[in-house]
C-alpha cells in the first residue's frame, strides 16, 4: 500500500532544478516507493496569490483520496498553516510539515494576504503531527522566523539544521526519518 503525500512548493519556477522541484525529486528518491508525493504546480507561482492557492488546496486536500501527509516548503508552508487554521472543515491527513517556511509579519516580511492572526495555532487540527525544519544557512528566509512559529506552535516537534540552506537540493534526511516515523505509527 502507498502512502499518499501532498507536496506545495516555494514561489516562483518549479521545472528543472528551480524551486522545490530538486527538493521534491530528491526526497521521492530517499522515500521510496511505498510513498506517492503528488507536487502540483499552484496557480501563478510567480505571482501568487493567497486566494488562488487556497482553492487549489481545497480541491486538494478533501475528497476520498485526500493525502495523509501534508509537506510545505517555504510560501507553501506558511500557506497550508494558513489554510488549515482557518478550516472549518475537518481534513484526513495526519502529518504537517513545514520547511523553511517564512512567518509573515516578522523582520519587514509583510504580506498581509499571508498573515496568519494571532493565535493561529489553536485552530489547526488537533489531529495533525506538526513538524518545523529550517537551517541555519538558509540564504532567503532568516532562520529566526524558525523562533516564531517554535513560540506560535508549542506542540511541533523543531528540527534545527545546519545546513541545506533554503532549497534543500540535496534532501533533507531528517524529514525523510520523520515520515517514516509517523507513517509506521499510522500503522501505513
């Protein structure tokens, strides 16, 4: 049986090695075929727009083939918090991922249409297994905004890392242990 994973890239380009894409393909490699990433392109990566990206996920992430587990890599982190926290709908994944995910809002990163209000976290479902990762060597969202969501969500498990700088071209070995973690704990 495989298990099925959710995918949502950073903004901008993500065909050959840009964006998450080396990141995605990466990670299929050290999961292996027991796990089905599905990464669809979000409309207007380039230019996205919180709105836009929170239909796609909509259509996404309810249905019968809803995925278990649920991966952000930078915007597309701090969108799937945003989204999830103000569900009123219950979804079935059972796993969040975030990775190097900027905190709107903090050190001049303000975007209003992707803030999250204040107390965001107690509306995520209480079901969900919350991870954070970030590296410290990350050259695009300062590894302090890894602080900010540490404080706004008390019940995550945080991995701090070294290195893999933002893009995490090369894997990231300890979201591939956390998976398969979760995974076996699901029974999967």
């Amino acid at each position: 049986m495989t298990i099925d994973l959710l995918f949502v890239h950073s903004a901008g380009l993500q065909i050959g090695g840009q964006g998450s894409a080396p990141f995605v393909e990466q990670l299929r490699r050290d999961l292996g075929a027991a796990y089905k990433i599905s990464f669809p392109i979000m409309p207007a990566p380039s230019k996205p727009s919180y709105l836009r990206w929170k239909y796609e996920l909509k259509n996404l992430l309810h249905g019968e083939s809803s995925p278990k587990i649920l991966i952000g890599h930078s915007l597309g982190g701090s969108v799937l918090l945003k989204y999830l926290s103000e569900l009123p709908d219950k979804i079935s994944a059972s796993g969040l991922f975030i990775v190097a995910a900027p905190f709107w809002g903090s050190e001049n990163w303000t975007l209003d249409e992707f803030l999250l209000r204040d107390d965001f976290a107690k509306s995520l479902p209480k079901s969900l297994k919350i991870f954070l990762y970030h590296s410290k060597d990350d050259d695009m969202v300062p590894f302090s905004h890894l602080d900010y969501y540490r404080k706004a969500i008390p019940q995550a498990e945080v991995r701090e890392l070294d290195t893999g700088e933002h893009s995490f071209k090369k894997g990231l070995p300890e979201l591939t242990r956390d998976i398969q973690k979760l995974s076996a704990s699901l029974g999967n």
